[in-house]
C-alpha cells in the first residue's frame, strides 16, 4: 500500500469502515427478503459506485507517476500524436497500438496529457469491465452465486490502495477481454448462435494481439469454444464457421495492410511479434510454476483475492464430495472455465517476470470456475436463515477482512511502500517539473524529439516531447536475449534518423533498474558513444544526469549575450 499523511489516511480509513458498514446493510437486506425476485440492484449498484469513486478519488486526483507503466504510456501516447505509425517510431514492447492510440482520445477532446487524465481513462475502463464481470456471472449463474463470486473482484478494486490503483499497461486488453467473456456468455443463453454475435466475437478477440500480446491464449480459447457451441447447437455449421473465421481475421487484415502501405511490416513482425514470443526473464516453464507462490507473495493485495477464490473453491469442492455430486459438474460451462483458469496462468507466468499487474488475467476466469462449482455445490445443500447468516458473514470476513489487516500496518509503517508520502496538498495539483526537465526545455521544445538513456519516461511527459527513438527505455538493449543486437541496431538506427534536439544519460545510482554507472552509462557502449560525442555537446549535469544538445542547436554564446542584452 502506498503512504498517505494524516488527513488522507483518516480518508481512506473511513472509506475502509464505510465500505464494511455498507457490506452489512447489504448482507441484511439480501437475506431478509423472502424471494431474489423482490432485490434491487439498482440502489446497491449506486452505492458500490458511490464506494468506488469515493476510494480512488485521491489516486485520480494526484497528478504524479505512482508506476512507471503510467509514465511510459503516457510518453508514448504523447508521440503517437506527432508520429501515428506505431512499431516504427513507438514500440511499446509487450504492448500494442490500441493501448497508445487509446490514451489520445481524451487530448483531442481538450484534456491534457498527465496521470490524471491517464487514470480517468483507467477507471472509466474499469467501471465498464466490472460492470461486464457483472453480467457475465449473472448470464451464467444464479444471481445468489454471481454476488457472492463477483464479491472478491469488487472489492478488491475498491480497497486497492497500492499499485492496482494506478494505470497498468494491460487495461485495454482486458477490456477486450472481458468483452470477450461477456459476449460467450450472451452466446451461451441462445438455444442457436446469432450470426452477428458470432462476427462480433471473433472481431473483438481479432483486436486483442493490437492491444497485448499477453492476452491472445484467452482470446483463442474464447474463439475455439465459440466454435464448439457452433458445432453443438446451429444448424447452418459450414455458414456460421465462416463467418466466425470472417469475424477473427477482419481486424487483423486492416492492420497488416496498413503495416504493408507504411512500410513498418518488418517492424511488427520482428520486433512485436518475434520479439515478445522470446521475451522471457529466463528459466524453464517449472522454475516459474514453482516461482509462483513467490509471485503472490509479493502481489501486494491481489494475495487477499486470490486466497478468497481459494477458499470459495475449496468450500465449493467439499460441499460436491461430500454430496456425492462431484460428476455433475462437468458441463460445457466446467470446461471452458477450467481451461480460461489454466491458459491465464500460462499467461502470468510465461515471461517469468513477477509484474503484480499480469495477475489481472486470472481474475475473471477464476471467477467463472468457482462460479461453476459453487452453483453445482450449492444445490445440494439446504440452508437455514441462520446458517445462512453465518455463512455470509465468513465469506464477508475472508473477502474484507485481509484488506483492513494490509491498511493498519500500512498506517503503522509495516506494509508500506518505499515512495514517497503523498499528501493531500499534492491533490489537484498540476503536473510538476523537475530540475532536469526544466533544463532539457532551455534548449527543447514541446513537439521536439528527446532521447532518454535510461528508464525515466516522465521527463517526456512533463516537457511534451516526442521519443527519438522508437523505445522509450534501454531496457531491451540492456537486458540479454537473442534479439538483443537487434534491439540495439535499431536504437542506434532510430538516433541517427530522429537527431534528437536533447540526449540525456539519466543513469545514477538511483536510476530504475539500470543504477550502475560504471555498467549503463552510455559511454560504455562505443557506437552510441561515439554518435553522441560528433553531434551533441555535453551541457549540463542536474542531480549526476547529464544532459546533451545537439551541437547545431547550441547558440553561439557571442549571439547569446547579444539576445540577452535585446531582452534586457
């Protein structure tokens, strides 16, 4: 969790009792009606937004980088809007152009390019990937079981107080994804698939590589099981087949003939496509399944998630062996859980990289498989008022519970993060500058292209500069790979095309990641250093980075006097 001062912890602890005071009222009218039938949602769903907005209200107001992810985004979204033609001058690495193209919309609408606008667009997506969770458990299940499964979802997206309160790189694409999920289960109700729906679903997973890569296994099995309902239930099969395939290769057909008219193809193919299918932080597919209960146990919150839909599964599992029921689960709707439960944690731990934010992906196919066997579980029991009273209130507590423990040792300094504190004077503020932006825009312009030697995509944000070169990070060209080489060939060649206005080496001690000097500096490396030294003049040095101008526009400093004096 992150470190708020006093008046803003006061805010999010009473955002904490509220939420809890709030689940009781909920539990209260729930079992007090006599039918289902006689519930409204609509006031709780009003209330659980009012909940929402209320907690993630001081991260859309706190315009300062909480990750990262957010920054790079940014930067590049910021680029796209000078450049367009993604892979070429923007490689977002594991993530595709319908990420960055996404971020623009809300700049040509007035709204400027800085985190707030960035989490704005995050939570308006997650309102609508929450609400499709939603009714994608409700077209599956009883509205008994949707609630209790869509519980551990909900509320740890309105109790995160840590990383998943910021942007995360994977947004769209699961929004894509929950699309997805949502239009199967539409799909799954109709007696005979809709030859519309089915374009629609191949469609949207047809977007999905453009998005991130990450996210094509859940995608593909969403598509094949498509597929199979065909084959199970519609009478025009050939027809149907057809226009499902139709659907799927629609989106990607305009995209590679865009890609050929602009010349990038080779650019996608090599350095997106081949690129993330190696992108692996090394080890064997063992080493990184046996890696997982590590990656849990640094996942911040997500581990109060995932430990809730263990219980609920585990609770689900006895009560069917115990009754004896355990085969009548396998349906269909089993399977196609099973499986999405299965392909996400391919997808998690594939790169064996431990981003709290892959752990996304497992969120709705849990869900489903505990929805599944909670339902057929649940039939075999009968329930008193008052066990179901108890009951409820565990399952309330397991889902809760964990996440006021992580909020008071925060607040007691246990479980706190190493960023800085945020207060609540930082709400509402513009976009701050630092000492080596203010310097990069002596010389720069916003429009202009800049390079960063390092990992520090906030100094492109904060002087509205374009990327000169496609990577916004050393990352690829530092980390070793096959591609390695060609990652930095391209580097090279993308410097010599941009001629960057400002070169900054922004490696120190405190740098992201790349914090040895001696190592990373780009000196170290002859042919970046030798470009450097022809074309650029070593100006300045703010706080260890050093900060370079291109030699031809450096004013001479007799020319400069004379324009000093003019001012004066």
């Amino acid at each position: 969790m992150l470190n708020f001062d006093d008046l803003l912890t006061k805010y999010t602890l009473t955002g904490f009792v509220l939420v809890l005071f709030c689940c009781i009222l909920f539990l209260k009218a729930y079992i007090g009606k006599k039918s289902p039938s006689d519930f409204s949602l609509s006031f709780w769903g009003a209330l659980f937004l009012a909940l929402l907005v209320f907690m993630r209200l001081p991260f859309l107001a706190y315009n300062h980088e909480l990750e990262v992810d957010e920054s790079q985004m940014l930067a590049q979204a910021l680029s796209m809007k000078k450049y367009w033609v993604y892979w070429k001058y923007v490689d977002g690495t594991t993530q595709g152009p319908l990420t960055m193209y996404f971020l623009i919309i809300p700049t040509l609408l007035g709204m400027p390019f800085d985190y707030v606008t960035a989490r704005l667009v995050g939570f308006i997506v997650l309102l609508i990937v929450l609400w499709l969770t939603y009714d994608t458990l409700q077209n599956f299940f009883s509205r008994k079981v949707s609630l209790i499964v869509f519980a551990p979802i909900g509320l740890f997206y309105v109790l995160s107080q840590g990383y998943f309160s910021a942007l995360c790189n994977e947004y769209f694409v699961l929004l894509l994804l929950a699309v997805g999920f949502w239009q199967f289960s539409v799909l799954y109700k109709q007696h005979k698939p809709s030859g519309r729906l089915l374009f629609l679903i191949a469609f949207v997973a047809g977007m999905v590589p453009f998005a991130k890569l990450q996210g094509v296994p859940t995608a593909l099995l969403t598509v094949a099981f498509t597929a199979l309902l065909v084959f199970l239930r519609s009478d025009r099969k050939v027809r149907d087949l057809i226009i499902l395939a139709l659907g799927g290769l629609t989106f990607p057909v305009i995209v590679f003939a865009l890609a050929f008219y602009s010349g990038i193809f080779e650019y996608f193919w090599e350095f997106y496509l081949i690129g993330n299918v190696q992108y692996s932080g090394g080890g064997t597919m063992l080493t990184k399944l046996l890696g997982f209960a590590k990656f849990l146990r640094y996942s911040g919150q997500f581990i109060v998630l995932f430990l809730s839909y263990a219980s609920l599964l585990g609770a689900a599992v006895w009560m069917l062996i115990r009754s004896g029921a355990i085969g009548k689960t396998f349906s269909l709707l089993f399977f196609f859980s099973f499986f999405h439960v299965g392909i996400a944690f391919y997808s998690v731990i594939k790169s064996g990289y431990y981003f709290q934010h892959y752990l996304q992906f497992l969120m709705i196919p849990i869900a489903l498989l505990a929805g599944v066997l909670l339902e057929a579980g649940l039939r075999q029991q009968t329930w008193s008022r008052r066990s179901i009273w108890i009951s409820s209130s565990v399952w309330l507590a397991i889902c809760i519970l964990p996440h006021f423990v992580y909020k008071i040792t925060t607040t007691v300094g246990y479980t706190a993060t190493n960023t800085g504190l945020i207060s609540i004077e930082d709400l509402g503020r513009p976009l701050q500058i630092s000492a080596v932006s203010k310097e990069i825009l002596k010389y720069a312009q916003p429009g202009d292209d800049v390079t960063i030697w390092g990992w520090k995509p906030a100094y492109h944000l904060e002087t509205r500069t374009a990327q000169g070169t496609a990577d916004v990070m050393i990352y690829r060209i530092m980390t070793p790979s096959r591609m390695q080489e060609n990652y930095f060939q391209k580097y090279l060649k993308d410097l010599r095309r941009s001629k960057p206005i400002v070169f900054v080496d922004e490696i120190t001690t405190k740098s992201l990641w790349f914090n040895e000097p001696a190592k990373y500096r780009h000196e170290n490396f002859p042919e970046i250093r030798d470009y450097v030294a022809e074309h650029y003049h070593h100006v300045s040095t703010v706080n260890g980075e050093k900060i370079y101008v291109r030699k031809d526009r450096l004013i001479p400093e007799k020319e400069l006097s004379v324009q000093k004096n003019q001012s004066l």
